[in-house]
C-alpha cells in the first residue's frame, strides 16, 4: 500500500513538472498562408530597410492579416521576386518554427516556402501594430 502511495504520488509530480515545463518553454510548428507583393509595389514593409546587410535590394514582401494586425516579412531574393511572377500563386504557405517563453511566442524562425524551400531566408520582420502574430 505505501509504495502504490509512493508510486502515485511520483506519477502525480511528473505529470504537473510536464505541464509546467511546457507552459514555461515549448516550440511549436506552424504554417501560415501569406499574401505575396513585389516590395516596389506596396507600402507594407515600407519600415523595413529598402537593402539588406550585403547590399541587396528589397525585392518581395510576404503579408497575412490576424486579430486586425498586420503581419509581414520582407525579402532580399532576386530569385524568389522571380519564381513568383512567373508562377503568379493567389497566397504562399510559410512555416515557422515558433518558441514560446511563458505561453509567449519570443522566437521566431522561418523554416519553409512551400514549394520553394529555403530559397529566401527573411532579413526583417515587422507588423502594424502592437499584438501577436503567432
């Protein structure tokens, strides 16, 4: 009887260290459709730099809306600029590598363009407002 007891209430401390191990830090994977503007054709990302750290030009900006905010990232791939105008898709699929610091997103890294891979990596992300974007 007393090591049933032991072994429950072993079981019992695992099981809330799991549950508070994963409110404190957890990473999820996400995937979210996004509208696809040529950079020289929209204003979003207009707060972004217009060349990268090596001196390229912003070429694609890539935008989804949630909760009224905003949400984007600007590229500096002549390639992608390319690939998109020749194939003309209504939206592009991104996944994100999200970590999150007490239920909070803190970290977020693109790991995919559906259907083009890791042809861009993003440079520089921003959002209208203030709030959530994962």
């Amino acid at each position: 009887m007393k090591i049933l007891r032991i072994v429950v209430v072993a079981l019992l401390i695992a099981v809330l260290a799991a549950g508070l191990a994963y409110f404190v830090w957890h990473v999820r994977y996400v995937t979210y459709p996004m509208e696809w503007y040529n950079a020289s054709e929209t204003t979003i990302g207009k707060d972004l730099p217009d060349r990268d750290p090596f001196g390229r030009p912003k070429t694609v900006i890539l935008a989804r809306t949630r909760n009224g905010i905003t949400c984007y990232t600007a590229y500096y791939s002549e390639e992608l600029k390319r690939i998109l105008n020749s194939t003309k898709p209504s939206v592009v699929h991104v996944s994100y590598r999200v970590s999150y610091w007490l239920n909070k997103p803190y970290w977020i890294q693109q790991t995919d363009i559906e259907h083009y891979g890791d042809i861009a990596a993003p440079e520089y992300m921003g959002q209208s407002a203030h709030g959530e974007c994962f």
